[in-house]
C-alpha cells in the first residue's frame, strides 16, 4: 500500500484536513461502510509521513481483523472505497476555496428548481462581489475570476430573457463578452509562453499551434494593438485592461525571440502594475519573463535573482497552500551561487525550508546545502549533503549526477568522474523516460568536464578556447577555464 494513490494522497493532508477528513468518512452522507471507516483509522496512526511498514496490506489487515485470514480482494476494495473518498474530499476541499464559483453554481441550481425569489437575491449579491468587492488580483488565477464573471453575465442575460424581467440584456450582454474575450486572450498568451517554452527545449523544429497561426495573424494587422494598447482619454484603461495588457507585453516579449525593447517594455509595464497580481500570477509572470531572457544576451543569474528577492518582499513566493515549489527554492539557491551569494542561498533556504513540500522536503534541503558547499568549495561537506539524498524523481537525478562530475573535477578525481560518467548511461538505459535532449546534454556537460581534466593535466591554448566558445554562458566552465589560463600564465612567468 505505500505506493498507492491513497497514501500519495493523504501525505498532501495538513494536521487540520485530515481531522476533517475523518469527519467525512464518519459521514453516512458520504459513507456508510464501517470497514471502509476502520480502514481509515488504522492508516491514519502512521501520520503525517504514511511510511511506516506497517502499512503493508498484510499487516494493516491483521490489525484491523486478527481473527480473520488476509483476503486480497477485499482489503483492494476497502482501499479501493476509501481511495474514492480521499478523491472526493480534495475534489470539494478545492471547489469550496472558489467562493464565486461556488455562488454561481448555486444560483444556476437555484434557477433550474425555479426559486425566482431566492435566485434574484443571490444574483444581486454576486454582482455587486464582481463589480464592486472583488478585487481580481485575490484570485489564484485572474483566469478563475474572468471566467466566472463571464459565465455570470451571460447567465443573467438568460435570466432576464427567460423570466420576462422589465431589464435590457445589452449591459449583461456586454459584460459578458468583454470578461469571455479577456479569459480567452490571457489564458491564449499563457499557453503560447507553454508552447515556446517548450519549442526551445526541443532541438528539432516544432509546428506552430493552430493558436500560434491565430495571433501572428492578428499581430500582422495590428489587431490586438488597436484594441488594447490605443488609449482612449473619455474611458481610461481600469485594472482588468492594465492586467491583460501585461500579458499581451509578454506573449510580444515572448515571441519577440530575443529583442530586449519587448522584454524591458513588459518587465517595466510589470512593474508599474505589480499590485494588480496574485502571488500564483506573479509566479507565472516571472517564469515567462525568465523565458524572455533566455534569448537575450544579459546576466540572466543578476536578474532573475533580482526579480526573485522582489517577489520575496511581496510575500509572493508561497502557494495558495502555504507550500513553496521545489524549482523554485533550487533556481534561488542556484543563482545566488553563480552571483557569489551564498550566505542569502543558505539564509533563504533555512526561511522556506519548513514550506517545503513533505515528501521531497529532505531531498531538496540536502540538494541545496549541497550546492551551496560546493559554492564555498566545502567539497567534502557537499558529497555528505549528497550522499543523504535518495530521490527518484528523473530531473533531481539528472541534477545530482551534474553535481557530482562537478565535484569530482574539483577534487581532481579523476577515476571517480570517471566512474560517475558512466553511470549515467547505465541509468539513461533504465530510464526509457529520460529524453534524448536531456541524455545528449548531460553527455556533452560531462564530456565537457573531462575536456577539462585534460587540459589541467596539458595545458592547450587552442582547446581552451574552443571549450570557452562551446561552454558560452556557463559560469562555472568560465571560472574553471580562467583559472587554469590563470595558472599557465603563472607557470610561464616563472
């Protein structure tokens, strides 16, 4: 049972939600199997971590029934049942946290069952929440609250058509065209970042998407500039426009495939408008403008750390769940070595470091301290880091198996590289998921590394600088490069 669903799941549970979700199991509305109950129970000893071995399914049924001999199938559907109602309890954990759309739903439940009176008090008060009390920028994502703006006007005008209200559908039609547009066009620039994202991982050519086509089509006539950027002095811009603006800025700066004016005109219009975000859309905001970046030729560590600090003063770095993304604390941690910040790496990872998610809690701690002696050159203290580690996830590996050629190099081990360098391809044969994009980077980063080893052994001025060339923007190949340049240079004045 440790690798179930059901445990995966519950592991995601806070102190809190797992009392309320006993409770919900308890519920004969949602459950009526005491077994199903006894279940939960037994499981729920070995919280917050569910490691235990005794949450095989042998031993658990033998605690919930000593007298009875093990019974494959039934304990599956016991697991089976109680799995279904972890699914469901998320499932309305998640829909209760959408307040609006909760009070849409009901008012469209409440139109069905033909409650007039009830419905038109309930349309009153989420209008005046949309138009009034809301503030977009509460919402995870501003897509969220366009959308249910949108459905609502759209719901009213069906209202007023099919209970003959004295009203004019044209505001409610408005309205409701207005919200859908903008929900289309954020959630488009979205996916086009996703798109080129991923189009430059990928080192063969990627078709464009029918909604690719459909925007430079639109850009060629300058459609969305007329509509969204011309200013209009009798109705200026309000923050819905100011918000969908921003990520017109970046789906340009995106597109623009490395030309700074798009990027500075979308990093400064971001800016000027950072109040106007939730942290979640903050997030994506920064990961499309690290996108942008990776075209242009600027320190990219300087100012994605830069962007990363800021957002940590807008306490926007935190999920909705109070978790903090295991990327992200990494990417902190990795610039601030490249910059030579190493005591904010360490002070940023002790502050976030209880915000991380339990499951790969250890794993990324011990990562990052890891990376952080290297950065000191504590070389020794970063392979005890290392050695902590036990992670299956592909890209920690990947990442872990960088750190150690690394090292190696470092402590001019040079059979320990060795035997690090083949590993890889061991592992690579195990692991049909690896991608050929990745495999064939890490075999040109590590054959880079041995390159290296060979000229710290024989120095060669034409092979260093065929290696700078080839390394490019890579920190740490620049400073190894230099040193050992460096290094001739001091042999040859002696």
């Amino acid at each position: 049972m440790l690798k179930s669903s059901l445990l995966e799941i519950l592991r995601t549970f806070s102190k809190q939600e797992l009392i309320k979700f006993e409770d919900f199991v308890m519920s004969p509305y949602f459950n009526k199997k005491e077994n199903v109950l006894k279940l939960f129970l037994e499981i729920k000893k070995y919280a917050p971590e569910f490691s235990s071995d005794n949450l095989e399914k042998e031993k658990v049924w033998k605690n919930m029934f000593p007298e009875k001999e093990y019974n494959y199938g039934i304990m599956k559907n016991f697991i089976h049942d109680l799995t279904g109602l972890s699914e469901k309890f998320i499932l309305l954990e998640q829909y209760s946290g959408e307040t609006l759309r909760c009070e849409l739903d009901l008012i469209e439940a409440a139109f069905n069952r033909n409650i007039q009176k009830f419905t038109f008090g309930k349309m009153d008060q989420l209008e005046k929440k949309i138009d009034k009390e809301i503030d977009p920028n509460k919402y995870s994502s501003i897509n969220q609250y366009l959308f249910i703006a949108g459905n609502y006007y759209d719901s009213k005008s069906s209202f007023i058509l099919d209970y003959d209200l004295k009203q004019k559908r044209e505001y409610s039609l408005r309205l409701s065209s207005e919200y859908t547009l903008y929900n289309f066009l954020v959630r488009s620039f979205k996916l086009i970042h996703n798109t080129t994202a991923y189009e430059m991982q990928e080192t063969g050519t990627v078709k464009k998407t029918l909604l690719e086509k459909f925007f430079l089509k639109l850009k060629e006539h300058s459609i969305l500039e007329e509509l969204l950027l011309k200013e209009d002095k009798e109705q200026p811009q309000d923050k819905l426009s100011k918000i969908v603006i921003c990520f017109y800025l970046m789906y340009n700066a995106v597109i623009s495939k490395g030309d700074k004016a798009e990027y500075d005109k979308f990093k400064s219009y971001l800016h000027e408008n950072i109040e106007l975000f939730s942290g979640h859309e903050l997030r994506n905001l920064n990961a499309c403008r690290h996108t942008c970046t990776l075209n242009l030729k600027i320190p990219r560590a300087k100012e994605s750390l830069d962007w990363y600090k800021f957002l940590m003063e807008k306490n926007a770095l935190l999920l909705k769940n109070g978790l903090i993304n295991n990327n992200l604390v990494t990417s902190v941690v990795n610039y601030s070595i490249a910059l030579k910040e190493t005591g904010f790496a360490e002070e940023f990872l002790n502050r976030y470091a209880g915000s991380l998610p339990a499951d790969s809690r250890d794993n990324t701690y011990n990562y990052c301290m890891a990376r952080i002696h290297f950065g000191r050159s504590e070389f020794g203290k970063s392979l005890e880091c290392l050695a902590k580690i036990s992670d299956e996830k592909l890209i920690r590996k990947y990442l872990l198996k960088k750190l150690y050629l690394m090292i190696y190099y470092e402590l001019n081990d040079y059979e320990s590289f060795i035997y690090a360098f083949d590993t890889y391809a061991h592992f690579k044969k195990r692991n049909k998921l690896i991608s050929e994009t990745r495999a064939e980077e890490f075999s040109n980063f590590g054959n880079n590394v041995r390159r290296l080893f060979k000229l710290r052994n024989k120095y060669d001025k034409f092979e260093s600088l065929k290696l700078r060339k080839e390394t490019g923007e890579q920190l740490w190949f620049v400073e190894k490069l230099d040193e050992l340049e460096k290094s001739k240079q001091l042999i040859v004045n002696s």
